[in-house]
C-alpha cells in the first residue's frame, strides 16, 4: 500500500514540493500555521511526515505539537534547512519508535515545481528514497545529520560569493566599469554562473534574502570570517526592507558600496525599506518575516553591536487574535517560541540572554509561568525582574517578555 504522507509547511518551497507527491499519485495531507488546524491532528495516521519550515525554532515548536499524534514506526523527514545540531535536538526531541532522517534541498521555487532539485540526505533513507526522488536526485551523505551539514557548508560559500560580487560591481560602479562588460568578463571565470544570476536582480523571490542570512548564522563558527562579514552586509540589506526580496537583490543594496552616490540615491528613495536604515547604522532594526508583524510603531528587536534589545513579546497571531486566551501556559509557550525565534535569527541561545524582565497580570499566575520558562532556560538565570500590571495592550493577555541579550562575537 502506498504510505501516508503528511507535508508540514506550505511556503515557496513547500507547497510546489507537496504539489508533486500528489501529482506522483501519493496521498497527502497538507498543513500549515494559517489553516489553524492542530498539527497532532495533521500527522496523526502518518507514515512518513515531511517538514519544510523556517528556522530551527519553526521545526522545533511545529514537532513538538506534532508529539501526540505520530505512531510508532512513522518517519520525520526533516527537509527545511537547520543545521546539523537542531538534528540531534530533533533526535532528542523525538520517541525512539520514529524515525528520523535530515534531507535538505539544494534549489529554489523553479527546481521545487519542476522536481529538479538535490536532495542531501543524512540517516538511514533507503525505505524512502524513492519518494524523496520525486523532489529530483536524492545523495546520501552518511549518517544522521550530514545532509544538514552539507548543505550549510554549500550554502557557507554560494551565499558569502554572491555578495563579494555584489562587492564587485560596486567598485566597478565606483571606478566607471560598465557592469555588463564586467560580468561579461565575469562569464569566463568560475564565478561566470552566479554573476550572471546577479546581472537583473530577480523580481520573484526564489531564495529570499532573510532565509540566506539566516542559512549563514547557522553555519557561524569562529573560523569563518569571509561568511561572518557577508552575513554582515546581508544584516543591513535586510534591515533596509530587502528580508522578502530574492538574495540576487544584495547587488542593489550594496550598489555604489557605500560611497555618496550610492547614500544620495538612497536619500532619493526615501532612506530605503521597513528597516529604515542600512550600512553604517548603529542601531540595526530586526523584523522577522516568521513571526506576526508589528504595527508599524515598534520593531521586535534592535541589535545595537554585539547587544540585542528584544521588544515585549505577548501571545498573539498573525491576525492579531490572542494565543491561549486564559491559560497562562499556553500564552507562555507561545510567547518563547516567538523568542526562540528571534534568538535564532541572531545566531543566540537562551543561554544569551542577560536579562529577562516579565509583566504578568495576576502574580498568581508566576508558577504556571516559571514552569515554561525553565523549560527554556535551562542554565545560570539571566539578571531578572517580574512585575504585576493591572492590564496589557491587548485584552485577553496575560503576560509580555522583554529581554537583553549578549549575542555570540561576530
């Protein structure tokens, strides 16, 4: 019998994946956030589950709810790009009785629909290969965790190569280098393909700009300076309103390489995106596209260095309802995954935080909130202040977080 299969994520990638198991005459159950349906009910009866999300945090949370409702002898195939150690977390995460296997995808929204891309696959996948070859070519690249690997060591140098050629054309700008001629030139070296890619930046995004800087934080380690300073640059583009816009858009942003040309054209624009700023910016905005969007007056964080100030975060959803109306457990968990979030964005841990400070509107509710909160932090606690206000921005709310965070050294 053919197995059941359960496609957890529905964003560029995922939905044009989930399309073609269907169109190969499996059966498919579908699910994503909006829809509201729980992911325990989604999974449930599963076979093989299949996750394609954000971030490291999105998979965490989205498995987690998913818990109660996986048999024993499913399998999680963990198909969103997070990392070699979100893995083993997931592997910890996880009953024994499901399997797991990593198999991020190398390609964007074309090679998704077309079934064209290249599946890194870490872990035991013979059972399922032949699903997984639906998406295009399936490499083994040994055991559990080494798809993921590999794919941030690839991403670790494709991404960091697009913005020295962003570079590039800036100082050709700078210096009266015609930029077609230059990537002609360009097109006769082993850099020929990417900078073709950045001739017109794309008006689709196929890999957005905000997954790309996010894909480098995962890869941080202390040797990697070349991916440190693109990640760098991709941060300000980023925070100039170009987090939803393709990575090829990192050409634009960097255009005349900060010289006065490059800032007077920006002035003509009106000082660039939602970020309200770019290179050279002191205090650096942060609004993830994965968590529900402000309303305009404040943004969820700003990195200022080395230091992140994280706004009040509140249990509320994309439509602005709140989360878990009367359950100070429920409105707990969401408001730290929503941190989690912002944490990993920023390439941060819990263990980062150097203070945490907590409104709660009923100081009866501080042990149902301290027993979600040390499900979080789990080491030496932060600085830490807890207070009792009368009532939140927001009726129905029960409490709001507010945080200071050290971030790891650049």
């Amino acid at each position: 019998m053919s197995p059941v299969i359960t496609f957890l994520g529905q964003g560029r990638m995922g939905a044009p994946m989930a399309r073609r198991l269907v169109e190969a005459g499996h059966q498919v159950t579908t699910w994503r956030r909006a829809d509201g349906v729980p992911v325990a009910a989604a999974v449930d009866g599963a076979d093989l589950v299949i996750t394609m999300l954000s971030d490291p945090a999105a998979v965490r949370e989205v498995l987690t709810a998913a818990l109660p409702g996986l048999r024993p002898g499913a399998t999680v195939v963990e198909m969103s790009t997070i990392g070699p150690e979100a893995v083993r977390e997931l592997r910890a995460l996880l009953p024994a009785e499901v399997g797991l296997v990593d198999a991020p995808v190398l390609g964007s929204v074309g090679p998704a629909a077309d079934g064209t891309l290249t599946v890194l696959a870490g872990g035991d996948v013979r059972r399922w290969r032949e699903i997984l070859s639906v998406f295009g070519t399936v490499r083994e690249c040994g055991p559990l965790g080494s798809g993921a690997a590999m794919k941030i060591a690839v991403m670790s140098a494709l991404v960091p190569a697009q913005v020295l050629l962003a570079e590039t054309f800036a100082y050709g700008e700078a210096h009266g280098v015609d930029r077609d001629a230059l990537i002609d030139v360009l097109s006769g070296t082993p850099l020929g393909t990417l900078a073709e890619r950045l001739r017109v930046p794309s008006a689709e995004t196929r890999y957005s700009l905000a997954h790309a800087t996010k894909d480098l934080g995962l890869g941080a380690w202390p040797g990697a300076t070349m991916a440190t300073a693109a990640r760098a640059r991709m941060q300000q583009a980023r925070a100039a309103g170009l987090g939803e816009r393709d990575l090829t858009a990192i050409a634009e942003h960097v255009g005349g390489g900060g010289t006065e040309r490059q800032a007077e054209r920006e002035r003509e624009r009106g000082g660039g995106g939602g970020g309200g700023g770019g290179a050279g910016r002191r205090a650096v905005p942060l609004n993830l596209p994965t968590i529900p969007a402000t309303n305009g007056m404040y943004s969820h964080a700003v990195r200022v260095g080395d230091m992140l100030y994280v706004s009040g975060q509140a249990a509320f959803d994309e439509q602005g309802n709140v989360v878990g109306e009367g359950s100070m457990e429920e409105q707990a968990e969401h408001v730290f995954q929503v941190i989690s979030r912002i944490l990993a964005d920023q390439g941060a841990t819990f263990d980062d935080i150097a203070f945490i400070r907590t409104y709660l509107t009923d100081m009866d509710d501080r042990v149902a909130y301290g027993q979600v909160r040390r499900k979080y932090i789990t080491g030496t606690a932060p600085a830490s202040t807890t207070v009792e206000v009368s009532k939140l921005f927001m009726p129905g709310l029960l409490l709001e977080v507010d945080l200071i965070v050290a971030l790891p050294e650049s």
